[in-house]
C-alpha cells in the first residue's frame, strides 16, 4: 500500500492528482485544479511573465503542502507545452525547485500523448478496437491513434485554447469574426496530421466543460459526465453560443467553471475542428488527464 501524488502544470491550468494504491488498485484521494494562466501572453511575447510565475509556482507549492497532508510518500511534477515553448522556462523551473522543493520534468509532446491515452486505457471500459485519443490542453493539442492498446501513431500539434485565446479573441463578445478566425487558423494547424481512423475519446477539462454545459451539470461534477458521448454539431452549437455571449455572461453559464470562461471558446473549436479532421460525428468525454496517466506509468503500472 502506497500514497503518491502528480502534479501537471500546463499552460491554462494546475492540477493535482493524489490516490492510495493497494495491490495494484487506486483510490482516489483528491483531484483538484486552480487556473493559473501560466502561458498567458506566451503566444505574444514568447516568454512566461513574471506574475504568471510566480502565481503557478505558489499554487505548486500549495498543491505539494496539499499531498503531503494527505500523506503522499512520493510527489511528482509534470510540465507540458508551456515550458517546452518559452525561452525563459528554466527561471519557472528554479523557481519552483525552490518554493516547491520540486524538479519539474518537462514531457514532450510525443510523451504526453503517450501518457493521455494511458489515462484513458485504464479509466474506460469497452473501448473500440481503433482509437484516436484527443487531449486538447491550454498550449498544445496531442493526437494519438490506437489498435487494440498498440500506439500506431502520435502527433503534438502546438495549438490550445490558451494560445490561441491571447491571439485571436479581442471583442467581447468575441462574435462571429473571432469564431471563424479561430476555426481557419485550426483547421490550418491540423491540416497536416495524418492519423489512422478510429472512435475518438477526448480527454480532460475542455471535453468534460463541453459536457457539462451541455448537459447543465454543475461545473466540478465532470464524474458525471466521464464515458458521455458528444456530438460535433452540438460542440458547435456550443462554439456559436461563447462567441455571442460577453465574458461576464459565459462567467455565469451553467456548468462552465468561471475561470474557464475566457478559453471556452477557443476548447470547443479545437474540439469541433478535431472531430471534422479525424471524420467522426461524436467523441467519448474522458474526464481522466495526463495527471492520470502519469500517476499509473510511474507507480501503477499493469501487470507485465
């Protein structure tokens, strides 16, 4: 028996993932998130700002006090297109190394694709033989097409909601202009992926948020919404409701977490956009992440 802890800190968003292994099973013992907008201006200005740092750093410390309290024996971090992309991400890493007595390891693309279709292995049942595992993030958007487990092929397009949210959504509402600009700039983006068919799953918070407000489920509830089917016409339906609302009224959206509003947008088009390229009608919302898949590849691997 044993008590870990992952921490993912992307470019939207931090979060933790704490459990209890007991031969070879989890528990879950807290599954958190706090939106520290790490990459916020990144896509302007190349580098991370030292606000945004210093607020991610202070929330990983947290995180770790958090887990430590829960008696985690081992904490791991985990850093994703953010800190691959800024040119002054070795000040974040010192800095977290010392608030947060943690060494961030920065995953690749290809590895954070990896473990995103672990998190959706080992969380949903019955799953098609091929698979296309979608894990649209803040900073980038991973692809991973499956058969029967076996990774085929993986791609990290640097696209996500974040980036593309400080590029192109100036109006509020962001209206129909921002809308059609989003989808030609991801359409762009996923043009060149070359991927196997397959059923999609969409994991994390983008898919869950599309989910819940959809469904007008509260906003943290994502376990009820974890395994749902979603449409590519309602995602748009969706995408055409952000674009006319102003930033205060998505706030006040049934089911959208208030932080997320500012990116909402840009997660669902990302979504709609991804659908249309793998030529599929509906996705799975996974509500597992990377946190997940890390927590199982480092200390619950499946039996050899």
């Amino acid at each position: 028996m044993g008590r870990y802890a992952v921490i993912d800190i992307g470019t939207n968003s931090v979060k933790l993932f704490a459990g209890r292994l007991i031969h070879g099973s989890v528990t879950p013992l807290t599954d958190e998130l706090a939106v520290t907008r790490l990459g916020l201006g990144l896509s302007l200005t190349g580098e991370l700002s030292e606000d945004a740092m210093t607020r991610t750093a202070r929330q990983v410390a947290a995180f770790r006090e958090r887990a430590e309290g829960l008696a985690a024996e081992k904490v791991v971090a985990v850093g994703t297109e953010a800190l691959r992309r800024a040119v002054n991400a070795d000040e974040f890493l010192e800095l977290t190394l010392r608030l947060a007595k943690l060494k961030v390891q920065v995953l690749d693309g290809e590895e954070e694709a990896r473990l995103s279709h672990l998190a959706v292995q080992r969380s949903l049942d019955d799953l098609p033989e091929r698979l296309v595992v979608i894990d649209p993030g803040g900073g980038s958007t991973e692809f991973v097409a499956a058969e029967r487990g076996r990774i085929l092929a993986r791609a990290s397009v640097p696209v996500g909601s974040r980036v593309l949210t400080d590029r192109l959504v100036r109006g509020n509402p962001p209206g129909t202009a921002a809308l059609n600009a989003l989808r030609a700039e991801v359409r762009e983006a996923f043009a060149g992926l070359d991927l196997p068919p397959g059923a999609v799953v969409a994991v994390g918070g983008a898919p869950a948020t599309m989910a819940t407000v959809s469904l007008g489920l509260p906003a943290r509830e994502t376990a009820a919404v974890h395994g749902r089917r979603l449409r590519r016409e309602e995602i748009g339906r969706l995408a055409a409701r952000f674009a006319a609302l102003t930033l205060v009224a998505r706030r006040r959206l049934p089911g959208l977490m208030p932080e997320r509003a500012d990116v909402a947008l840009a997660g669902a088009v990302i979504l709609e956009e991804a659908l249309l390229r793998c030529g599929v009608d509906e996705l799975t919302v996974c509500a597992r992440g990377l946190r997940h898949g890390v927590f199982h590849d480092r200390f619950a691997p499946p039996p050899a």
